[in-house]
C-alpha cells in the first residue's frame, strides 16, 4: 500500500477555482517576461526532482521506470516551450494574414492575455501535471 488519497468532490474542484480567481488578479498583472520567469523556476523544480517524482508516478499508475522519467521530464519540458513560445512572439503579439480575398486588406493582431482561471481534470494516464501545462506562462490562469 502506498497511501490512501481522499476522492476529489465537488467541493474540492469548487475551492481549486476559488483560490485560482483570488490570484487570477496578480497574474494576469504581472509583465509576461515575469509569469516565463516563474513557469521556467517551476520547471527546473520539476526536473531537479525528476527521479523522485518518477517514483511518485510508478507507485501511483504502475507505470514503468522509463515511462515514469519520461512523463515528469516532459511536464518540465512543455513548460518551457510555453514559455519559449512567449519570448518568441513577444507575449503572444503575433501579425495574423490578411484576408485573402483580392481588393481587400485586412491587419488584424493577436494579442493573448490572461483572461480567467479554469478547471482542469487529469485523465489518470497522465499524472505529471497537466494542468501546469495548460495554463503555461501564457493567456491561461490555470
């Protein structure tokens, strides 16, 4: 027996987003060269305690050693290519194409900021932070 963990209920997913909308106003403020600072600090976090969290894994889903490395490297991984994603479109200010139609000429810009706090439930097959992964450094509050 490894432990016994308590069963998430409506409740728990109810407090998650609560305490997620109290910081949602701190976030969304910060510069985004600040949330990719603190995304790549989770990160390295995460991959210095790679072997540890691989066990954690193995015990939890059974899955093999390498299986197990793999999913906690690549949680620390997909974190960073948020973050890479950020510095590379400047916080997400992209040029979007212009209307392809001939005779018409259209500037549009995607800019993409945080906008609000969701609620991620994890398929068990994948127990390496999932959620960390969809909200990023990016427009997600998750």
């Amino acid at each position: 027996m490894l432990a016994h963990f308590p069963q998430g209920i409506a409740r728990d997913a109810e407090l998650a987003m609560s305490a997620a909308q109290a910081a949602f106003p701190k976030w969304s403020a910060m510069r985004w060269q600040d949330r990719v600072a603190l995304v790549r600090r989770a990160a390295a976090k995460i991959e210095e305690r790679l072997y540890e969290l691989a066990v954690v894994t193995t015990l939890n889903v059974g899955k093999n050693r390498l299986e197990s490395l793999g999913d906690i490297q690549e949680a620390a991984d997909l974190l960073r290519a948020a973050c890479d994603a950020m510095e590379k479109n400047n916080g997400y200010v992209v040029k979007m194409g212009s209307e392809p139609l001939p005779g018409h000429t259209v500037h549009n810009l995607s800019v993409m900021k945080p906008y609000g706090a969701w609620l991620i439930i994890s398929p068990f097959n994948f127990p390496s932070f999932p959620d960390l992964r969809a909200g990023g450094c990016g427009a997600g509050g998750g």
